[in-house]
C-alpha cells in the first residue's frame, strides 16, 4: 500500500517502542518494509498514543485531526483504514 500512495501527499509514521537502532535495521531487511520507522527509545510517544497495546493505527486528515484509529493487525480493519486513507486523498 505505502509504495503505491507514498508520492500522494500522505506519509506513513511507524514508531518502534524501546527497541534500538540495529534491531529495527534487522527487521527493516527481514520483512522487506519500504516505509520509515522511527524510534521511540523512551516511548515518549507510546505515552500519548498507545499506553496499553500495541501496534496502533491511526489515519490523521489534512486538518490534522485523527481519523480512524485500531489497534491490531485484524484484516476487515486494515481495509477499513485503506478505504479511508483513499478517500481523503480524494479530498
């Protein structure tokens, strides 16, 4: 999804809690993801976004407020969250 959308004014933001740098570099070269991640080593953020459970997914609009957030990998989610992202970048 990231590489079709990635030149359509959107950004993708994966943010990895506590783990180092070499570790996310691993997983980056396993599974291939073409997307940033960016580190949470404090998880300062984890904080404010996702205090109990993990991984969060959050669509944010061009206004700036969030749209649809889940937690989890559940696929009827997933699609939901593309259907949306699609439509905002109609917008």
């Amino acid at each position: 999804m990231y590489d079709k959308i990635k030149n359509e004014n959107f950004v993708v933001a994966a943010i990895s809690r506590k783990e180092k740098k070499d570790t996310v570099e691993q997983f980056l070269n396993k599974t291939k993801y073409t997307f940033p991640i960016y580190l949470d080593s404090d998880a300062a953020v984890y904080k404010l976004f996702a205090n109990k459970y993990i991984p969060r997914n959050f669509v944010v609009g061009k206004d700036g407020k969030i749209k649809w957030a889940t937690m989890g990998f559940i696929k009827e989610e997933i699609f939901k969250m593309i259907d949306l992202i699609n439509e905002e970048l109609k917008n």
